[in-house]
C-alpha cells in the first residue's frame, strides 16, 4: 500500500487499497457511496428548507412510517451504485426485494445498505447515517443477497454530524475521512482506526429496562458500575462515538421485539464487520453475529457491539 504521506484523498486511497487486498473495482463501490453521501448530506442540511422533513405518509417494508429523506436516500444511492457497473445485487432497508443487474451491467459486488438510518432523528437536527455491507457475487441469486456476515469483503458509513465522515473497512484496514464541502472530496483523517482499550461508554434504551429478560436486566446493571451512559438514538452516531471513545452499544431482544429491533443484512453485519477490524466484537447474544446465517433480507436480530471484554462480559451473564 502507497505510503500514508502519498494518500490523501479517499479516492487515491480506495484505489491503493484495493489494489493491495485484490479486489479491483472495490474503490469503484467506495466512490460511488461517497458520491452518494455527498448528495444526500447536502439534502439533510437545507433539509427543512427544502420541506424534505416529515413523513411521506407512506409505510415501508416492515411497516414504519417512511420519512421523505428515507425515500431520496434510497433513491440517490440507488442511482449512484448501479451507474457504477460494478453491483451485481443491491439491498436496501427502504425497498421489499434486491435490485438485480442484469445483462453486461453485472458487477461483481452485491451491497446491502439503509440508506437513511435514525430517520426519526432528521426532524430534531440530531446526526443521522448511511450504512453498507458489501460482498463479492458468490453465484445464484439467493446465495448472493443472504450472504453471512463473515463473507464480507468490505463495509462503510457515513454520518452526517457536526461533520460528514465516511469510515470504510476493508480485509485489512478501518479508515476514517471527513468530506470538505467547499470541494466535496472525502480526505483521509484517521489511518487504520482501533478500537482504545479502555470503553468508555455503554449504550442502550434504558426505557425498555422492564421488557428486558432478567439477565440482560442484571447486565446492563453490571455496566452502570464502570461505564457512562450515552444513547443518541441513532445507531450510527452511537457506534461512531463507541469506535472512536471505546464502548459498547446494545439493542436487545425484549418483549415487545423478541428478535430485536436491527437489521442483520444492512445495520448489524456491516457495523460487526467494521468492528472486528477495529478490534472489538459483535453478538446477538448467543452467537459471533457475523456467523449468523440469514434466511431473508429485513430479518432483524439483537446486537451487543464494542470492545470484546464488555461483551464477552455481557454475552456471559446473558448465558449463564
Ligand atoms: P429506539 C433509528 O430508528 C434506529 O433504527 C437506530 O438508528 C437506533 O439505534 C434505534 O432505531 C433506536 O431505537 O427503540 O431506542 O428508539
């Protein structure tokens, strides 16, 4: 890989990275989601000038209210992916069945995104994010969309905070870049990101404390001993926090919810894939979450992620 002094921009070093770990066309995908995010935040802070807050009246696939931003992301990344030419399946959270390409558009990467995650959040101006899984076309059509976490070849978000950064993992790397508006270009800010040592954070809705089972219950109680309590409410502003600070982010099954509320295809497996490269760990609670084999594309699954002791921790009070 080029020296850190030669690459600066995203996109040299997408094009290094991916000629390193084989797997040309990858920075091709990368880009494309840049380009993605780059659109799309520039719709998410003049959003409530542009009226594209509140919600479509529509309902989506799992049947929540579809905010406007949910359905122009979709749309946007939709276009940016497979103008690409290299996707050969595409997911997302916003649509009920991958998009297929057919003919000599076919690619050889199959991405499952949610375009807009914590929706919820746009109307209060809280950080909002993208995030995306990326496998390489393993051959039919169903082995493609309902790959396991632990064949992911690469993963990436971005958030659209007080800055819009974009983290990208690939097989042997987890780097940071943060978009310059003035020119819309992604520049490298943190080379090879690992997880601190230390967590410093836990974070899950302590609202649902009741519907817990009462070993997550004793759990969570364990970790108001050592750890602060943070929870934004958007998935990838509290991973993003965690990855950066150490911690570890929960969103159990519950009564209401007995697979939990997240995506395993679109939200946990790409965020479990950045995370091991980071350092740390990702369960449902019973298993590693990238050896979880799905049986179809919006399936959901709890999530426990961050720094392996906390939750090896937890996953241990959670069995015993
Ligand atoms: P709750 C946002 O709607 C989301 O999908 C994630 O971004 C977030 O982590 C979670 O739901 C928050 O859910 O039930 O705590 O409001």
């Amino acid at each position: 890989m080029a020296t850190s002094d030669e690459i600066k921009s995203l996109g040299q070093y997408m094009l290094s990275v991916s000629k390193d770990e084989g797997m040309e066309g990858l920075d091709a995908v990368i880009e494309a989601i840049a380009r993605g995010s780059v659109r799309v935040q520039k719709t998410v802070e003049s959003a409530a000038l542009g009226r594209w807050l509140g919600s479509t009246g529509k309902t989506n696939v799992h049947g929540e209210d579809v905010q406007t931003l949910d359905e122009i992301g979709s749309r946007v990344f939709e276009e940016e992916l497979l103008v690409s030419g290299r996707i050969r399946a595409l997911g997302s959270e916003e649509v009920e069945t991958a998009i297929e390409q057919a003919g000599s558009s076919r690619g050889n990467f199959v991405v499952m995104m949610d375009p807009i995650d914590g929706s919820s959040n746009i109307d209060v101006a809280i950080s909002i994010g993208s995030i995306f899984g990326i496998w390489r076309h393993s051959g039919k059509y169903d082995e493609d969309v309902l790959q396991p976490g632990n064949q992911l070849v690469a993963a990436s978000y971005t958030i659209y905070g007080s800055s819009t950064v974009m983290v990208v993992a690939t097989k042997n790397h987890v780097s940071s870049f943060t978009l310059d508006p003035g020119n819309d270009t992604f520049w490298l800010t943190n080379r090879d990101l690992k997880l601190p040592t230390d967590g410093a954070y836990y974070s899950v809705n302590e609202g649902y404390f009741n519907r817990w089972s009462r070993n997550m219950q004793d759990a969570v109680t364990t970790l108001r001993d050592s750890l602060s309590l943070r929870y934004v409410g958007s998935l990838v502003a509290d991973f993003h926090r965690n990855l950066l600070k150490g911690g570890v982010f929960l969103y159990p099954s519950d009564d209401r919810s007995p697979s939990g509320k997240l995506r395993l295809m679109y939200e946990a497996n790409p965020l479990s894939f950045i995370i091991e490269q980071a350092g740390g760990s990702s369960s449902t609670g019973k298993t590693r979450m990238m050896d979880v084999i799905p049986d179809s594309l919006h399936q959901r699954t709890p999530m426990i992620i961050g720094n392996s002791d906390l939750v090896d921790g937890i996953v241990s009070v959670l069995n015993c």
